[in-house]
C-alpha cells in the first residue's frame, strides 16, 4: 500500500490552519501597528506646521481642528509661565481617534 493514512493527513492540516491562523494574526498585528504609526505622523507634521506658523503663535490660548484637510485631528493650544523672564512656555495638544490619542508639543517663546 502507497500514500499516507488519515491521521497522517490529519496531523499535517491541523499543523498547516496552525501557521496559517498564526500568519494572519501576525499580519493584522502589524498592519495595525501600520495605521497607528501613520496617524501619528499625519499629527505631527500637522502640529508642526502649526508650531512654525507665525500667524498661529501669534493668537491666544484655544481650540481648534485641521479642518479642511484634517477635521478628524483637533489641537489646542495654552500657554504657561516659566521661571525665566520674558519667556512663556507654549503648549500644543494634539488629538485624534475622538481623543483617545494625545502627543504634546511644547515650545518656548519670547513674549512680546
């Protein structure tokens, strides 16, 4: 008799939906990891732009969001005393995902 018996054939498929099942879920592991790292990014170069606008540190404290581009990534802005004469510490809040996501960009300014 030639070919293999049905437990043999059992064996090799259960081992095969093993690799496999393992392969898919390591897969959507990263594509996640994919998506995150490629929200964060959009918010901080969005957050950037910002922080280099002089137009936009001229303003006071508020909220915002990057509409038209961006209205789903909102950012808000307040400013804090530091101990140093003359210089105020901006803060810049950037949030996504109905902000389950934060970063911070902090930056110091002369105040004028």
């Amino acid at each position: 008799m030639k070919g293999f018996t049905l437990l043999e054939v059992l064996i090799a498929m259960a081992i095969m939906a093993g690799v496999i099942m393992t392969s898919i879920a390591s897969f959507n592991y990263h594509l996640g990891i994919v998506i995150r790292d490629k929200e964060e990014t959009a918010a901080t170069l969005l957050a950037r732009g910002k922080m280099d606008d002089p137009e936009f540190l001229r303003l006071p404290a508020g909220k915002g969001n990057f509409a038209p581009q961006r209205p789903d990534i909102g950012w808000e802005k307040s400013y804090l005393p530091t101990d140093l004469p003359g210089v105020t510490k901006l803060i810049l809040t950037v949030s996504w995902e109905k902000e389950r996501r934060k970063l911070t960009l902090v930056r110091y300014v002369a105040k004028t």
